[in-house]
C-alpha cells in the first residue's frame, strides 16, 4: 500500500520520501495554522459567529489542501487568504454596510466565475504569458514579503508614525522569544539539519512556555463548532447581488483572488524548482483545486481563499509532493478537536520560519536580467512593491503596468504578448477605479 502511494505521488521522480514529506506537511500547518484564528476574529467583525467560521475554515482548508496535493501534486497548501478577508469585514460589510451574507452571497459568484475562468484555461494562460524576469521577481517579491511579516510578527519591525516603520524594542519578552527561534534556526539551517525550520518552531514554543510567554492550554479536546449560522447562506442570498457597487465587490474579490493566487503559485514553483521552460506542470489542475476550494468555502461561510505562502516553508525542509498538502489537510481536520492545544503556536513562533523562507524565496531575484533596464525596472517595481503595499496582488500590478511602457520605451514593444498589454490595463483600472 505505501510503495503505491509513494508510486502515485511520484516519490522517486521527485527525491522525496514519507519521512521528508510528513515533517513539511507538519511544517507547512503549523506556519499557517494561525488563520484558524484570525479569520474568525476579522470576520467576527461583522457579525458572523467566531465558531461557525472558526469550523468552515478548517474544513475548507483540509478540502482544499487535500485536493491540491491529490489533483496537483503539488504541496501548496490552500486556506482563507489573508487581506481579502479584511476587505470582506471591514471595506464591504462595515464600510460599505453590506450584510456578511450577502457580502458571502458575493465570494459564492466570484467563485463561480474562477471556475469558469479556469475550464477554459484563461487563467493558464495568463500565467504562461508571464515574462521569465517577471516569474523571477514574483518569487522574490514574495520573500520579501513574507520575511517582513515575519519581522513584525515577532515584533521586531514595528510600525512608526515618522518613518513609517521602525526597529522595536528588542528587549520586549515576545520579541525576544522571536529573536531565539531566529537565531536557533539561523544556525541550525547553517549546519545543514534536516528539518531546521520545524526544530526550531519546537524550540521556541517549549522555551514561550517555560517562560509564561506562551499560555499552557487550558484543556487538550474541544467539541466542534457548528456551522449551522453559516452553511448555505452565500447561496440563499445571490438575489441581493443586484447593484453596481455589489457587482464591483464581486469584481474586487475576483482580481485580488485572482492574482494573488497566481503570483504565489508561481513563487512557490520557482522556490521548488518545478518551473520548465518558463512555464508550471500541471498549472490547470492547481487552479481548478483553487477555484473549487473558493466554492466550497463560500458555502461552508468563509471569505475567499487562495494558495498559501507559507507552504514555502513545508518546501524549505523538502516538501516536493501533493503528499505534503494532504498531511497539512489531515492536520486542518484534527485542528477542529484540538483547537485548545494550538493556541501554543503564536506569532512570535512563526515568525523566525516566515523570515527564514524569505531568505530562501530571495534567490530568484537573481534570474532577473538586472543589465536590461527595461526589465530590471518592472521587475523591481513587482518585488518591492509586495512589502511596501503589503500585498501580492498590488505589486503585481505596479510591476506589470510599468513592463509595456519600459518595452516600448525599448524598442521592443512587439516582444510584449497582447496578453501582457491587457493585463497592463486591467490593473490600471484596478488601482486607480476599484481601490480609489
């Protein structure tokens, strides 16, 4: 049974086997598991219940992370993508007053229309179209990205109303916690142990709560919340989506979904190394479990879901097979019973293995052809516009309407696909009519 299973995950192809892939799926989860408990919070904002979403969110991570490592073969974990849930809470129902279920009735048609998009491989398409330097920038961007998450996590970059952001004070306990793990990771990814990342998470967990710094678990089972609030109710409300402003909500759920998920996708595959000939194998089937786990999270009562970037980190200790994300999946599920027992793995844990990965993420930038203004420019605009707008999809689009101006500005204008001069305009609609 297991020489099938390795058999179908392509174990031997891909230099990996159950012991490597058990302890990146484990990685994977514990580096995101706190989204089990922010998007209750953020979506709790608008009147939803904590428990209800804390319950559609795990299982509709599990789904998708299961269907990602079946479908794909990839291990990219799947789950409620963080600032498009902030949109949802705080920009659509409290800005705009809109109900959470007709907001919810909003992601079920968004989604609706991924699953169109993606049967007729218009969004393969899109990321095949993507240039070879701008693929590289993505990958690096979002190391960046995700190293400065993990530098305010733990509390080390903080932010400051004079220049922005700012050193914290290193001498705070949380910090300090933060500044261990880092520094027993960093050592530890040196001497080239396998599975560095994972250790030192264990490490600075059982020093948090030696210290008082973590709270001890007040219990280890917890029954499951009910989902009764919120199963179904995106479906019984698409009636209510009958407004221009309700239409450019689906829209906006749409491209941020849209682009952030293809920009992490093809960061992560630069990361593993499956990217040939500047394309992605088997990218059709990645999106279709994307576009299908969006579905089945509207249903259940989450906000939109996409790839997550820190299935970097189950890559970094190496994670190369779907079996990754179905050991991150069953994990997802167990996290429903054990809610208690998580509460253990704070910001201050993930952060030293957010910033390690960024560091690994960080080399793509060197495929960037920096002699060629013309695309070092572009290429630059998309990797440090990530950090800077704390969003993937917004550095994106810095970078992609800048490309077709430095081209023609070239003289190569006609080596820029039409694909690329429509995505040029979609995100200048996008940035200046959709987020004005």
């Amino acid at each position: 049974m297991t020489d099938k299973i390795a058999s179908f995950f392509h174990f031997k192809e891909l230099g990996t086997n159950y012991r490597t892939e058990i302890l990146a799926g484990i990685t994977t989860f514990i580096s995101m598991v706190y989204i089990l408990f922010v998007n209750p919070n953020v979506l709790g904002a608008t009147g939803m219940d904590k428990g209800a979403v804390f319950t559609a969110t795990a299982f509709t991570s599990a789904f998708g992370c299961m269907l990602m490592g079946i479908l794909a073969n990839y291990p990219f974990a799947l789950s409620a993508g963080l600032g498009i849930n902030a949109f949802f809470a705080y920009s659509v129902c409290i800005g705009m007053k809109i109900p959470w279920q007709t907001a919810m009735a909003g992601v079920f048609i968004a989604s609706i229309l991924f699953i169109i998009l993606t049967a007729m491989k218009l969004r393969e398409k899109i990321i095949n179209s993507i240039p070879t330097d701008l693929k590289a920038a993505i990958g690096g961007g979002i190391g960046l990205f995700i190293a400065f998450l993990g530098f305010n996590n733990g509390g080390i970059v903080v932010a400051n109303k004079s220049t922005l952001v700012s050193l914290g004070s290193l001498t705070t306990p949380t910090t300090m916690l933060t500044i261990f793990g880092l520094i027993v990771t960093l050592f530890l990814m040196s001497a080239r142990v396998p599975g560095a990342i994972f250790i030192g998470m264990v490490a600075s967990s059982a020093v948090g709560m030696f210290t008082g710094l973590i709270k001890l678990p007040t219990a280890v089972v917890a029954g499951i919340p009910s989902i009764k609030s919120t199963f179904l109710v995106s479906l019984f409300n698409v009636g209510k989506i009958d407004t221009p402003q309700l239409f450019v909500v689906v829209l906006t759920f749409l491209l941020v979904t849209f682009f952030d998920t293809a920009g992490t996708l093809i960061g992560l595959a630069e990361q593993a190394g499956y990217m040939k000939d500047n394309k992605m194998p088997r990218v059709g089937r990645a999106l279709a479990a994307d576009s299908t786990t969006m579905l089945l999270g509207s249903l259940l009562g989450t906000s939109p879901t996409s790839v997550y970037v820190e299935s970097s980190a189950g890559i970094a200790v190496g994670g190369r097979s779907g079996f990754t994300a179905i050991v991150t999946g069953i994990l997802f599920i167990l996290a429903t019973f054990f809610s208690p027992l998580l509460s253990v793995i704070t910001s201050q844990i993930t952060a030293p293995a957010l910033i390690i990965v960024g560091v690994l993420m960080a080399k793509s930038l060197a495929q960037i052809n920096w002699n060629k203004f013309e695309l070092a420019a572009p290429a630059f605009l998309i990797a440090i516009g990530m950090p800077l707008t704390y969003s993937i999809s917004d550095g994106i689009a810095l970078g992609f309407i800048a490309y077709p101006i430095t081209m023609i500005a070239a003289k190569r204008g006609k080596e820029v696909g039409w694909m690329m001069y429509a995505l040029a305009i979609i995100f200048i609609i996008f940035l200046w009519v959709l987020k004005d």
